[in-house]
C-alpha cells in the first residue's frame, strides 16, 4: 500500500475560517521563534474591510503573540509570556470583535478586527491561562510560606533564585546536673542500672559541676 499523505501541518490552525495562505505564512514564521518545548496552540487572523496586510495572534502554551507584518515583507513580533498578563477583555460587534488584554506592567494590547469564533477561542485560551499561572502563583507563595516556617531564606525563585542557606543545627541544650541524677536515682529505683554505675554518673556529674 502506497504511504498516506502527510497531513497539512496548518490544518488544524483553519477550523475557524482563517486565512489559510496567511495562517501558512505565519505559522511558518512563528514557529521559527519557539523555544524548547514550546508550541503554537492556535492561530487567529483578523479579517479587515480593506488592508491586504492583517494582524494575526499566536497562541502557544508559553506566550502571547501578536504577529504584525509590514511592508516589503518585513513583520514586527510582540510576545508576552503569560505570566506578565493581567486581565483579558472581550468586545463583540456586529461582524468582528476586539480582544484586549492588559499587562501586569500597565500596558494595553488591543486587536482589532478578529472574527467573532477566532475572538472567543483566544479569550477562552486566555482565561485558561490566567486560570494556571494563578494557581502556579499560589502554589509558589505556598511553598515560600513552608519554606520560611522552617528556617529556609529564599533569595530567588526557579533555577536563577540564589540557593536557599543549608540548616544549622541548634545547639545542644546543657542539662541541669540536678535533674539528670533525679533520672538516674529513678533509674535506680526502679532497677534499670545497678549502684555502682549510678555511683560512677553521680561522680562524673559532680566534677563538671
């Protein structure tokens, strides 16, 4: 049997009615911008009235992309990991939607002219994301919670955190001669050790005294 095709590397990026020869052109040039173990999660194109030249936005698991080609094929990328989002804002008109979304900086991100179904995909994503870097934050205060209870002085966080001061054991406490032959008379008393071994501990307790 003759080997089935490959599948189209961008398909699953058209399920919303993108642009398929701009959703190719920017997933081609996005996808040479990942990381180690990063990857493009969806792909939204705007759909203006008149320019040729539309912005898109790349969803990956690590960041926000908005992908803004120029002229003379030039393209200008603005990526933002998660992390520094905010709040994300959906607003839907009559044919296209608005998707905005403040940094924890204070900027504003704005993109205009996104279909309604490409839109609510990026807001969902979004809300998604929020929802997991709120929780990886409360885990990590948790953790510099338990951390700091138990004597542990964080400098950092993650691998570039300075590493945390090893333990000092306390000091051991000095006992009251007094109280350890009250332990040893007991002791005798109730036969655990004979007369001459608490005789023995009785004269070695007395000469540090």
């Amino acid at each position: 049997m003759p080997d089935p095709k490959p599948s189209n590397p961008i398909s699953r990026f058209l399920s919303d009615e993108q642009d398929p020869a701009i959703a190719a052109q920017v997933f081609e040039k996005a996808s040479q911008l990942l990381t180690n173990g990063e990857e493009i999660a969806y792909i939204a194109v705007e759909k203006p009235l008149v320019s040729l030249t539309p912005d898109s936005v790349v969803l990956t698991n690590k960041r926000f992309i908005i992908y803004r080609p120029k002229l003379l094929g030039r393209v200008d990328f603005e990526d933002y990991i998660w992390r520094d989002l905010h709040a994300a804002q959906l607003n839907e008109g009559m044919i296209n939607s608005r998707f905005t979304v403040q940094t924890q900086a204070g900027e504003t991100i704005i993109v205009e002219h996104l279909p309604k179904a490409q839109a609510r995909k990026i807001y969902a994503f979004a809300q998604q994301m929020e929802e997991f870097v709120r929780e990886e934050r409360r885990l990590r205060e948790m953790e510099e919670k338990r951390a700091a209870a138990g004597g542990i002085n964080i400098a950092g966080s993650g691998a570039m955190g300075a590493a945390a001061a090893p333990l000092q054991p306390p000091p051991p406490a000095r006992e009251d001669p007094v109280q350890v032959l009250a332990k040893l008379k007991q002791m005798l008393d109730q036969g655990l050790i004979t007369a001459d071994e608490y005789n023995a501990k009785k004269k070695e307790l007395l000469a540090k005294m």
